[in-house]
C-alpha cells in the first residue's frame, strides 16, 4: 500500500474498543466493590442482633 490506511487494522482497534464496552460493565457487574462488601457484613450484624432480640 502506498500511504494508504489498512482497513483491517483499523477496523481490528475499533473491535477492541467495542470489546471493551462491552467487558467493563460485565466487570463491575461480576465482582463487588469494597463498599458493597462492608454492607453486607454491615447488613449481617443487624439481621443477627434481631435475631438475638427476638429469643430473649
């Protein structure tokens, strides 16, 4: 090619951007962050101290 684009190239990087679009969400969605995480502990403390109420 004489000074031309390579049109697979580029469409092989505009494919790897779509991929990403696409895998960051999945991401975020598959793992939990740290936050999420203390609410849940925080959520299970509370669940078990009713549940400690309610015997007595």
């Amino acid at each position: 090619m004489l000074g031309g684009i390579n049109n697979a190239l580029f469409l092989q990087s505009l494919g790897g951007f779509l991929a990403l679009l696409v895998f960051i969400p999945l991401l975020r969605w598959t793992f939990d962050s740290p936050s999420v995480k203390a609410e849940r502990v925080r959520r299970r403390e509370i669940k078990k101290s009713l549940r400690r109420l309610k015997r007595k």
